[in-house]
C-alpha cells in the first residue's frame, strides 16, 4: 500500500470512530422531567404534592416547550388511574430566559403505599442530532409508612425498575435499577445521570462533569452513588433501531427509559 492509500485509509478509518463515537455521544442531556414537592408523605404532613412535568436540560436548567403528554397516570395498591386530563399547561422560564410550555398538577393521597406516576411524552424532534426522542418517566413516592409497590413493573415499552428503594435515601447512596424494554433487560444499556441543578447556583468545570455515563452489566443492572442531596434523574437508553418520519425522511426514533430519585443530607 502507497502512502497516500495509507493516509487515505487512516483518515477513513478515523472518520467512522468519529460517526461512531458521534451516535454515542451523551444528548446531554434532554430529561423528562417529572419532579413532586416530596418524595416521602408521612401522617403528620399535607396530604398532596404538586407536580413538575417539563422538557429540559436538568443540570443547565435549558428547556424546550412540551408538548401535552399521551400518558399520565399513577399506580398504587394494584390500581392505574389516569390523570391526564388533571394537566395544568403552564409557561416557565428556564435558566436561559426563554419562556417554555410545561405542565404541572396536584394530588392528594387517600391511601398508604408506594404511588407510581408515570408520564409517556409524545416524540420530541431533536433538531440538532437529527432524531426522535421518547422517555417514558418514572416517579415513586412514599406515603403514611406503608413500603409496598416500589417495585412494581408498570410493563411501559421502556421501564427502569428499581432494584434498590427509591426513596428514604441518604446523600452517597447507592442506588441499583435494571432497564428494560418491552418487559426485557437490556444487556449494557448506557445510563446518563444528571442532577437537577433546580437554582442553576451549581457549575460544571467542563461538560463531562454535567452528565455522567455508566453502562449496564449483561443483566441490564447499573449501579450508581448520589454524591449531592437533591433530585437525581437517570436515563437508560433502551433502543435506537426505530425509524419516524420528519419532512418525509426517515430518522432514529431513540428509546429511553427516566427514573427521579431524591437524596438527603444527614443532619
């Protein structure tokens, strides 16, 4: 092989690392937020919390409008109860200054148990990577004492179900959750994780510290601590063989599966 053939292959061969590299490189990281005023609701509280449903970038506080979810619901007791049409839609700024549509709602608790509230967002065109985005949310919340349901399958195409209690946790916990898809684990499923940095005070010294990359074992189990009090989303993308339509050509559909977990400082 000439010279020039072998700089030619070279250049070849590092152009696909860089497309490779490229379809893996973290979308950091648009989250489907679902966040309540509390994680944990015992006897002597208020018996309701408020909801937050937007579309943002938790750890930089940067959004896009939403549109209105096709599901949401909660399930507790072996009961599923939908709560769509409990929607509020809402404008918020983001930490950018553009105003942005959300949601938000209210519940109040009428039983003990672990509630389990779940939003199916409609696909999100995502105009820089050139692909479609589903995250189908999870949110657990205790109340009144009674630790049953946390980990319930919902059987969503695209599910984190917690292997570790997801509430009641202190700072520096670990946490362990399998993805699924379609009710299967998905061996070394790649995991982003990102803090929802709520007052924007927090700053990453560079972009690797925003969202942080884990993968799952041949089992679909990841591991990861929580090293601030607050909320933690993780991110398991599930599947990118889907194709939609935009503009009459195909593009990726990217599946994900989102769970929220709160941690606590010790005090």
């Amino acid at each position: 092989m000439t010279k020039i053939k072998r700089i030619k292959a070279s250049w070849k061969a590092l152009l696909i690392i860089v497309i490779v590299a490229g379809v893996f490189t973290p979308a950091h990281a648009h989250y489907q937020l679902l966040i309540p005023t509390d994680d944990v609701v015992t006897h002597k509280e208020r018996r309701a919390i408020d909801l937050d449903i937007r579309f943002s970038h938790p750890f930089e506080g940067l959004g896009v409008p939403m549109d209105k979810p096709e599901k949401f619901g909660v399930w507790v007791g072996g009961k599923d109860t939908n709560l769509l049409d409990k929607l509020q839609k809402v404008t918020v700024k983001d930490n950018g200054g553009d105003m942005l549509a959300a949601y938000k709602t209210s519940y109040k608790f009428r039983k003990p148990g672990d509630h389990i509230f779940y939003v199916v967002p409609q696909s999100y065109w995502d105009e820089s990577e050139e692909l479609f985005l589903v995250q189908y949310t999870k949110l657990i919340v205790n109340t009144f004492g009674l630790e049953e349901g946390w980990d319930h399958e919902l059987g969503l195409k695209a599910e984190i179900v917690p292997l570790s209690r997801p509430y009641g946790l202190w700072t520096n916990s670990l946490f362990q959750g399998v993805a699924k898809l379609n009710g299967k684990s998905v061996p070394f499923a790649r995991v982003a994780i990102e803090y929802y940095n709520q007052d924007g005070k927090l700053k990453a010294p560079a972009d690797p510290f925003i969202t942080q990359i884990i993968k799952a074992d041949a089992n679909g189990v990841f591991t990861a601590a929580m090293p601030k009090a607050g909320w933690w989303g993780f991110s398991a993308l599930v599947s990118d063989e889907g194709k939609m339509k935009h503009n009459g050509k195909d593009y990726p559909l990217n599946i994900g599966a989102v769970l929220w977990v709160k941690t606590h400082d010790m005090k």
